[in-house]
C-alpha cells in the first residue's frame, strides 16, 4: 500500500502549527473543561456516539468519576489465559514493510504491515483479531484517555491504562 509522502508531511506540518491550540487545550482540561477542550462538533458527535445528553455532560464533566466511563466497555485481559490458567505460547509473526511501511521521526510513530501467518507458534492474524483504524468523527475527543496495548521491546502483550490522556485530535 502506497501513501502520499505529501501526507505525512503535512500532518507534520499540522502537528507543529497547532502547539499554541495544544497548549490551550491542556490547559482547559486541567481545568475540567473538558467540554471545551476540542471543538464543539467533535464533542457533540462524541456525545452522540455515547447517547449522552449534552446537559447530563456539562453537569459530571470534570469530576472525579469522569464523563467518559462507558457500562458497555470491556477491559481485555493484558495476559491471555489458556484453559489451564497458563499463559498461551507467543506466536511471532514477520513484519511485512514491502507491503506497508509508514514512519515520522518528529511524530513518534511506525506503522509496518504483518504477515498473516506466524512465523513462529501456530494461528494467523484472523484468529487473534485486532482493531482497524476508522476515519469517523466521535470516537474520541481531547480530555479523555486511550488505552494502548503494547508489546514493548519484543515482550509479552501490555497494556497502559493510565497517563494516556489525549491532548489534541
């Protein structure tokens, strides 16, 4: 898959013009604006996303149990549990650049496509699944948190839940 160098450069170039907006935002959500710290659309398509009545918002907003704790959401296990409460053998599977491959330095960020099949252990990349990245608006807006599942240098399956509060869309 090709993507327009021009692409990443201007996302670059995005990311440096809006340091000012990012600092206000930051500075809004520590204040417990959180309505107020991205853009009146998105938040109300977040809103809409969540079926969330925009005055029950303004009135928990910024307080301790926070406005985005969704019922519905499922917490994923950062150790996967095999029938004998072991974990399951890592299966290792190749990065595929010549089909993928999309990196930014002064962004902090890689993308590299994966082979299908594992290299190493048994199953495909069907079997265990993952998340797609979708363009559409309401899935998140500045304030709240994301959740990263890592493998960080290699290890075994991890995943942050704290300290990832996001801070410009």
């Amino acid at each position: 898959m090709l993507i327009d160098t021009s692409l990443l450069s201007e996302t670059e170039q995005r990311f440096a013009d809006r340091q000012t907006k990012r600092e206000e935002g930051v500075r809004l959500i520590r204040a417990g604006n959180l309505l107020q710290a991205d853009s009146p659309e998105r938040v109300q398509a977040r809103l809409n996303r969540l079926g969330i009545d925009r005055r029950v918002a303004e009135r928990v907003a910024g307080t301790q149990t926070g406005l985005w704790e969704e019922t519905k959401r499922r917490i994923v296990d950062s150790a996967e549990q095999a029938p004998d409460g072991n974990a399951l053998p890592p299966s290792t599977f190749l990065l595929d650049p010549d089909t993928f491959f999309l990196t930014s330095q002064s962004l902090d960020f890689t993308l590299i496509a994966v082979n299908r099949q594992a290299a190493e252990g048994t199953g495909d990349l069907e079997e265990i699944g993952g998340s797609r990245l979708v363009e559409a608006e309401g899935k998140v807006i500045n304030g709240e948190y994301a959740t990263i599942v890592q493998h960080p240098n290699g290890q075994p399956k991890q995943i942050a839940l704290r300290k990832n509060q996001i801070i410009d869309v």
